[in-house]
C-alpha cells in the first residue's frame, strides 16, 4: 500500500499513523521526522537542508523531494508505506506523482470542535516529538515521555483562536491537493471521527476494512 495521510492539525494524524503502522506493518513517512533526524546527521544532504532551517528559511522543494527520494528508497520493496505531512503544496503534490504513484488517500474528518477539545489538552515530548493528551493519550508518568524520557510541553498556540486559524489554514492548503488526488482519480478512504471519546483502534480498524475493500491490504 503507497499512502498519503491527510488531516487537519489535532485530528489525530500521528496517532492513527502510528496505530496503522503497527496493525498493517507499513512504514510511516512523516516529513517532520526525517528532517528531524537529518538535521542531527551529518551527510550532505543533511547539512544542505540544516543550512535552510538553521536561516529559518523554508527548505526549497526540490531539497525536499531528494530527501523523499531517498527516504522511499529505504522502504524495502514489498513493504507498504504511508506519507504524512507530504505533499503540502499542489507543486509537491507533481513531484511527488514522478517519484512514487500512490494508490490512496486516507483522509480524517474531525470536526473543528473536537479538534479544539483535543489540542488543548495536548502534549509534545521536547526530544523526540511524540504528541500525547492528557485526557486521552496519557504517558505513563505524567510530564514525561514513555518513548525517550524526554519532557512533555504545551504548545503555546495551543488556543481556540489560534486553533482555529490553523484549520482555517490547513483547509485553504490542503483543499487543492486534495482535488489533484481526485482528478488524478486516486481513490480516497475517508474517516470521521464525530464523537470527542471515540477510540482510535475503531476509527483504525474502519480505515483497515475500507483498505482491504479496495485491496490494497
Ligand atoms: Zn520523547
């Protein structure tokens, strides 16, 4: 399965990726991650990309897809994986058809009100990046991430205004590429999530069932 997970900031991407990962053994891609990673490592393409972050300039596209491409080619064939957090623009979006074709989207739908709900109660380990909430995701020891060990922290943009403005945004970014996928006639898997204390493994197990439907598990 070749995947690109959409959803909005708080509708649970990690989680459900993560969840995916394990129930379906696929690699999740999260963009985040590897640049993460590639800014501790020095390589070249590693130093090319920290020389953009560390000016607090946004990393070019095609820096990007060199490091997607090299990213993919680690997926040991066979294996199945899912992209997150890429592509963010319609310009990636036909990079990203040259290098890999995907066979799916899977995209959560959260309504704004649970997604507000949510990210005030979230938490981020400060090491790693692992996002936990307090009402529905807690560590094991309050503060403290079961990962790394790291310290567990608070967005401080973590506000219903601020929210909002972030969906607001996500949903003026995401909409097109979302309509290049169709055009594309990429097929969509689409969870809701309409209820605050839903529980994750049933929102898992629906996307799995609409995956094997179209046979791609
Ligand atoms: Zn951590």
């Amino acid at each position: 399965m070749k995947a690109v997970i959409f959803g909005a900031p708080g509708a649970g991407k990690g989680t459900y990726s993560s969840r995916l990962q394990t129930r379906l053994n696929v690699d999740v891609i999260a963009m985040g991650d590897i640049f993460r990673e590639m800014l501790k490592e020095d390589s070249k393409l590693g130093r090319k990309v920290k020389s953009y972050v560390e000016k607090g300039l946004l990393v070019p596209d095609e820096i990007v897809n060199e490091v997607l491409r090299q990213r993919l080619s680690k997926v040991p064939s066979g294996k199945g994986f899912i992209l997150d957090g890429y592509p963010r623009t319609v310009e990636q979006a036909e990079m990203l058809e040259k290098i890999v074709k995907i066979e799916v989207v899977i995209l959560l739908m959260v309504p704004d009100w649970i997604i507000i709900e949510r990210l005030s109660s979230r938490r981020i380990c400060r090491n790693c990046g692992t996002v936990y909430n307090i009402r529905f995701l807690k560590p094991k020891v309050e503060g403290v991430c079961d990962k790394c060990g790291g310290e567990l922290y608070q967005r401080p943009d973590d506000t219903p205004e601020v929210i909002k403005q972030r969906l607001h945004v996500y949903e003026e970014q995401t909409e097109p590429i979302l309509r290049r996928f169709k055009d594309k006639k990429v097929p969509f898997v689409i969870a809701h999530c309409d209820k605050l204390d839903m529980p994750p493994e049933t929102i898992v197990e629906e996307i799995v069932r609409d995956l094997e439907k179209l046979g791609l598990v």
